[in-house]
C-alpha cells in the first residue's frame, strides 16, 4: 500500500508537466489571438482554470509524499525514499548515490517502507 502511494508521485510529475505546458500554450493563444470579448476567452480560460486546479491537486499530492518520507527518523532511509520516489532515480544510481551495495540499499528501502505502513 505505501509503496503504491510511493510509486504514484512518477505518474503525478509526468502530469504535472504535460498540464503546465499546456496552461503554457493556452495562456500564448489568449495573449496573441484573444480579446476580451472573443467568444473563445471563455472556454480557454475555463480550460486554464481546469488544469491550474489538477496542478494545485498534484503539488498537494507531492507535499503529502514528502511529508510522509519526512517522518521517517532514520536520514538514511529518508535519503533511500527521496532519491527513489521523490527524484525518480534508478536503483544502481540510488545505490551510488549513498555509497551502498545494492543488497543494502533494499534492505534500507524494505525497513523504511514497513516504517511507513503505520502513518498510511
């Protein structure tokens, strides 16, 4: 169960970006082709509406995740949660990035996934 809610937050900054480049490329549309009484200023801006709102929804998913890593006492396991979910790393680079074997490295993963079953 935690580790689904861990595995989420990819998926979640995938979409992240694909809404803000779109609220990006709206946003160009209504500057240069839109007035203020153009028929279409409503619908786009509706649609900009709609997507800074999934924005806000995802940065509150992400700060319940950091939240979640934050409880962990141990700052080695906090490190192992951030690089894998927060930063999306591969093992091997997790594994380098705290100078740990990769044997190690699950067992420091596995000790703080089952740390974080109690606050999920």
């Amino acid at each position: 169960m935690v580790k689904d809610f861990l595995k989420k937050y990819d998926k979640l900054m995938k979409e992240l970006k694909q809404m803000d480049q779109a609220v990006s490329e709206l946003k160009k549309v209504r500057i240069i082709d839109l007035t203020d009484d153009s028929p279409l200023r409503p619908s786009i801006v509706s649609i900009i509406d709609r997507y800074n709102k999934k924005i806000e929804d995802i940065i509150t998913e992400r700060t319940r995740l950091e939240d979640l890593i934050d409880m962990l006492d141990d700052p080695l396991e906090r490190a192992v949660m951030r690089y894998k979910y927060i930063e999306c790393m591969k093992w091997e680079d997790v594994c380098r990035k705290i100078c740990y074997e990769w044997s190690q490295t699950h067992r420091i993963h596995r000790k703080a996934l089952t740390h974080l079953e109690k606050y999920v």
